[in-house]
C-alpha cells in the first residue's frame, strides 16, 4: 500500500469516527460507550469500503 492512499485511509476513519461519534452521543443520545464503539465501527467501515473501491479503480485502469 502506498503512503499516500494510506494517510487518506486515516483521514477518512479519524473524520468518520468523530463526526459519527458527535452524531450519536447529541443527535441520538446514545450513552457514551456505545457511541465510542460504533463510531470506531462506522469508521472502520467507512475506511474498508474506501480500501476496497481504490482496489477496484485500480484493477479496471490496469486492464
């Protein structure tokens, strides 16, 4: 993986994780725990998804 789709992998899980986490403990009020972990997942995902759509745009410019 190179550093550059890596440091914007980061960006996006820090910024997914965070404003998820301000979406679900004020908008939802959802305690503090369970809004620290699903923002973790959220971001998680978010970062996954992201990994896998780049590996995608690669392979079809490849062929």
């Amino acid at each position: 993986m190179d550093m550059k789709r890596a440091f914007i992998g980061i960006i996006i899980f820090a910024f997914v994780t965070v404003i998820s986490f301000l979406l679900l403990r004020r908008i939802f009020a959802l305690p503090e725990g369970i809004s620290v972990v699903g923002a973790i997942g959220l971001g998680a995902v978010m970062e996954i998804l992201f990994q896998r759509s780049r590996k995608r745009a690669g392979s079809k410019i490849s062929e």
